[in-house]
C-alpha cells in the first residue's frame, strides 16, 4: 500500500516446471525451443532467431509466424507430461528478446492458438519462464527476475521454493505486478424488468436445411426467363 492506494499485488502461482528442450527446422535455420509449464504450456522462441522482434511494430508477423511454429512443434514434441502421460498440446507460444532496459532481464510476447496476445509479461507464461531459466542453472531460490511485455510493463518474479511434480522437478514462483484502473462498469438490477432475475436457459431445436445445388438452382431460374434473356450455360 502507497498512501492508502494498492500498489502492487504479489501471488503465488502453482507448481512450474521444464519439460524438455526440442529442435524444429525453419526456414531460417534450426532454433532450439525450450518447453515449459507454469500453468499453462509455453514454447520460448527467440524472436531474433526468426528474424523478429518483441515490439509493437512486429506484432503482426509475431502472431502470424507463432502459427507455423506451432505446427512444428506438434511434431517435435514427443517427451509426456508427468501429469498424463501424454505429450502436451502447445497453446502458446511465447517469443522472448533481449530486455530494451538495462534494469529488465527479460522480455516476451505470448501468442495463443487463436491468434491472440497478451500486452502484458504474462504471470503464467512468467512462471514457466522461472522454471526454464531454474532447469538451466540460470536463476536460483530467492532470486528476481524482472520480466517485461511487449509494453514494456513489467513483472517481479522469483522462485519461492524448489518441488516436484510427478516425480519431475519443478518451482515455486511468485509474481507481483502493478495495474491501474481504466473505467468502471455498473449494473442495474430495475424491479420491473422482465429479466430482472437472468435469462433461463435457452432449448434451441435445429432442423436440416435442403440446399438446392447452385447449377441446378440457376437451371431452375434460366427456365422461368424468357427465351430471348436466357445466359448460355457453360460447364466448369
């Protein structure tokens, strides 16, 4: 709290850990792509590797590239999640560049399987970044790690305590981030309204529709024209 005001918000994520590093071959070369979970899955591109950066003014190519990268690692990664035994689904991928702020250690921009992105560090994507730098031997217990989005916002992060998950290793991350209040929203509860108590739920029945095929539709059309305004027809 600062005079009376919030500040800033601290939390405790659940467990974060490294899966594995794999190898994809693009069109710029082979790039080793780090995978990790930190409540949702992340693959870390280097966006330098793919010709790119983590600024505004590449944002398009970012969200466009994030989906032939997935689709290479949909073949590249093979290792199973302790927690089903599976190989995980990458949902998002998150594109990290060297900080623009010598006070910064990091900077990212994650883009999910929609063609979405996150203006700000991302707290899950934060996590699984702590686990990954923690599996390299780059970043110990206790120490911060100061993570910056795209915007240059940016998070306090550090690993509270080491774990396991599934017999694999994994961390303990917290994050603390600031955020400021933009607008306010109000809602109206009005007595006399007909949805005053909610909207019940809906039970919709859909009937097949019969789709005429279009030569056969214009055919049926031609044969109502008279004769001198009829189109040839011309087979494709």
């Amino acid at each position: 709290m600062t005079n009376g005001h919030v500040a800033s918000v601290k939390l405790t994520n659940r467990p974060a850990y490294y899966l594995e590093t794999v190898t994809v071959d693009t069109s710029r070369g082979q790039v080793s792509v780090p995978i990790a979970y930190g409540g949702q899955w992340y693959a870390f591109v280097g966006a330098a590797a793919m010709g790119l950066a983590v600024e505004p003014r590449c944002v398009p190519e970012l969200v466009q590239v994030a989906g032939r990268v997935r689709a290479l690692l949909a073949q590249a990664v093979r290792r199973p999640d302790p927690r089903t035994n599976q190989p995980p689904r990458m949902e998002n991928i998150m594109w990290v560049d060297d900080p623009a702020d010598a006070r910064v250690d990091g900077r990212n921009m994650p883009v999910n399987r929609a063609g979405g992105f996150d203006r700000s560090p991302c707290g899950t994507g934060t996590s699984a970044r702590l686990a990954v730098l923690h599996a390299a031997g780059r970043l110990t217990v206790g120490e911060e790690y100061v993570n910056s989005g795209i915007l240059g916002t940016v998070y306090h992060a550090r690993i509270v305590e080491t774990t396991e998950v599934a017999g694999v290793a994994a961390v303990i991350p917290e994050i603390t981030g600031s955020a400021w209040l933009t607008g306010r929203s109000r809602a109206l509860d009005q007595s006399s309204g007909p949805t005053r108590s909610g909207i019940p739920p809906l039970s919709v029945t859909t009937r097949p529709v019969a789709r005429t095929p279009l030569r056969s539709a214009a055919v049926a059309r031609d044969r109502h024209r008279p004769r001198s305004h009829r189109h040839p027809t011309v087979d494709r």
